[in-house]
C-alpha cells in the first residue's frame, strides 16, 4: 500500500512508500509473536530450533557408534539455540508479567482517580453551598451597613432625647390648654345658657308689665270718659234749676 505525505524540502510534496498497511503491519506483528521472529527477513527462530532438534534426532538415529561426537555437537548446537529460543520468551513473559502489572496499577490509579473525582465532586457541592451562604452573609451586610449609614445620618440619641422631652413638654402644655379650654367653653355653656334664662325672664317680665301698662292706660281712659259724662250731666242740672 502506497501513502503520500508532505515533508519540508525545498517547498516540494515527496510520495513517501510504506511497505505495509495498518491491517497487514497487526497481522506480521501477530506473527512475530507466534514464531518469535524479530525480522521480516531471514529464516524465523522457531524454524531455526526445529532444524536443529531434528538434525539431533536424526544423528542419534544412526546405527553408527562412532558418531558420539556429532551427537554432541548436535546437541550443544540443540541446546544452544534453544536457550538462544528461550530468552525472548522469558523477556515476552517478563513484558507480560509487567504489563499485568501494569494493568493492576492502571486500575488501582483509575479507581482512585474515580474516588478522587467522587470527592471533589462532593467538595465542589459543599463549596457551592458555603458560596451561596457566602452570597447571603454578604447580601446582608450590605443590608447592615446600608442600615448603618442611614442611622449615622440621623442626630444623636441626646439630641433627639431632648427633642422627645421637649415634644412631650409642648403635648402636655397643649393638653393643659386643651383641658382649660374645655373648662372655659363649658362655663361659657353655662353663662349663656344663665344669660339664656335671664333673656327670657327679663323679656316675659317686661311683657307682663306692658300688659299691666295697657291694662292701666284702659282702665284710666275708661275713669276720665266717666268722670268727663259726670260732669257735663251736672251742669244742666244746674242750667235747668235757673
């Protein structure tokens, strides 16, 4: 498979060449792990060891009593590429046991990174709460000091005694006059009412005399009408005895 990439030379797009594509590159990498082959080039080690063992085998097959030391030599090569086999292995197992731990430490780390993040959750709860208490403590001292301020603008508490004092002397003096002035509109009630009384009386007195005036005047009309025909009946008299 063939990738292109850019590279900075001389400002000109260079076609890169991959040997191998991302599905191929995990199927020889899975290979590699099977036939502990390190390389893509040259006879893999499994297959190297199974040429040695049968080689071995073969040798010491033979019905020939002089080939003790090809047997040997056989072997030792044998043994030595076995041990040359085993070495990755162990380093493999070694890789796999640290990765195990690894995964263990990963895990451990993740649930203490979970119970951490459990933690600050419950520490970020707890701090919106003392933030909105916060908000209210300070809301009400800006209450408190709004209130302050207008109590400092006001007189102080003497002045404002002495207002009191002098205020209660001016209601109690109202009251005073308020009370004499009740006692003077109730006698004046009374002097009118007397004066009321005394109108009436005066005025009836002064009818019943103008009544007994009248009677009099009438009376002494009627005295002179009688004593005036007295008099002029006695004068005839007197005229006719001539």
């Amino acid at each position: 498979m063939l990738k292109g990439r850019k590279v900075s030379g001389r400002g000109e797009a260079v076609a890169a060449t991959y040997a191998f594509g991302p599905a191929e590159d995990d199927v020889i990498i899975k290979h590699r792990l099977l036939t502990r082959t390190t390389t893509t080039r040259g006879e893999p080690p499994l297959k190297k060891l199974q040429k040695k063992f049968t080689a071995f085998v073969s040798e010491i097959e033979k019905d020939d009593a002089d080939n003790y030391s090809d047997c040997d030599k056989l072997a030792r090569a044998f043994l030595q590429e076995l041990t040359t086999f085993e070495i990755p292995l162990l380093k493999s197992k070694a890789i796999v046991d640290a990765n195990i731990r690894e995964q263990e430490n990963f895990n451990e780390l993740k649930d203490e990174t979970n119970r951490q993040i459990l933690i600050a959750q419950n520490d970020i709860e707890d701090l919106k709460k003392l933030l909105e208490e916060s908000k209210v403590e300070r809301r009400h001292k800006e209450e408190c000091e709004a209130i302050r301020k207008l109590i400092a603008q006001q007189p102080p508490r003497s002045e404002t005694q002495k207002l009191i004092t002098q205020l209660e002397k001016e209601i109690m003096a109202l009251d005073m006059e308020n009370t004499a002035g009740s006692r003077l509109l109730e006698l004046r009630k009374k002097q009118f009412a007397l004066l009321l009384h005394v109108v009436d009386e005066l005025q009836n007195t002064i009818e019943e005399e103008q009544k007994n005036l009248v009677e009099e005047m009438r009376i002494a009309t009627e005295e002179l009408k009688n004593g005036m025909e007295n008099g002029s009946g006695g004068s005839e008299a007197m005229t006719i005895d001539q």
